[in-house]
C-alpha cells in the first residue's frame, strides 16, 4: 500500500515537473516574441515617421485629401468633435485649395472653411507655421 501511495506521488511530481518545464519554455518563448516584436514595431514606427516627413516635405503639392488627412493626423489626440472634416473638405473645394495654398493660410482661412474650433484652429495653424518653415516652398 506504501509502494502504491509512493508511485502516486512519483507520477504526481513527474507530471508537475513536466507541466513546469512546459511553461518555462513558452515564457522562454514569449520573451523571444517580444523581444522580435520591439524591434519590428522600431522599424515600423521609424519607417512611419520617414514616410511622414517625405509626404510633409512636399506639402505645397498636397491635394485638399492630402491636406485633411494631415489634419486630422496633426490633431490625433484633440477633441475634435464640434469639427466637421467633411463640410471643411467641401468648402476647401469650393475655394479651389490646394497644398500651396498653406503658404497664405491664416486664421480667417481656417474660419472660412469652417473650422470653428479655437483650440483645434490655433494648433492648425501652429503645425502649417512649422510646416512651412521645415520645409520651405520652392515655386
């Protein structure tokens, strides 16, 4: 009965050893995973921000797409729930804008399109300023 209760337990500690050495190996896995994964979401994010700055210095041959997009990307963050992106990109249409439009933009333009909100205009405005001096327009 002894020799009985010992080989249950022997069973118990080789299924806990067993159970134990298999989750070793997925944390080993997992930490390898992870480690993969930072340096792709590196390379990812400074690919991105590569691809940012070539589509920004060339923002004077920007569509009025390319120039809602930027907003909408330079305002990520904001609250921009009084902003209606849509009636802005009508009325850009309507005043024929374009990328080199933002070398005159101020805030009355913004007020024009439509884009009422103080705090979302003025940031707007700051990110175009910076823009243009970044990048500076060649006619």
């Amino acid at each position: 009965n002894m020799d009985h209760i010992i080989s249950l337990l022997e069973q118990q500690h080789n299924k806990l050893q067993s159970a134990s050495e298999e989750c070793i190996k997925k944390i080993k896995s997992y930490n390898e995973f992870e480690e993969t994964n930072e340096k792709y979401i590196k390379s990812i994010k400074t690919y991105f921000i590569e691809k940012w700055r070539e589509f920004e210095s060339k923002w004077w041959e920007w569509s009025i797409t390319d120039i809602i997009s930027w907003f909408k990307y330079k305002t990520n963050g904001m609250n921009t729930v009084n902003v209606d992106w849509k009636k802005i990109e009508e009325n850009m249409k309507t005043r024929n804008i374009n990328g080199k439009s933002l070398e005159n933009f101020n805030d009355a333009i913004l007020d024009k399109i439509g884009l009422l909100d103080f705090n979302v205009a003025v940031h707007i405005m700051k990110q175009i300023a910076t823009l243009r001096t970044k990048y500076k327009y060649i006619d």
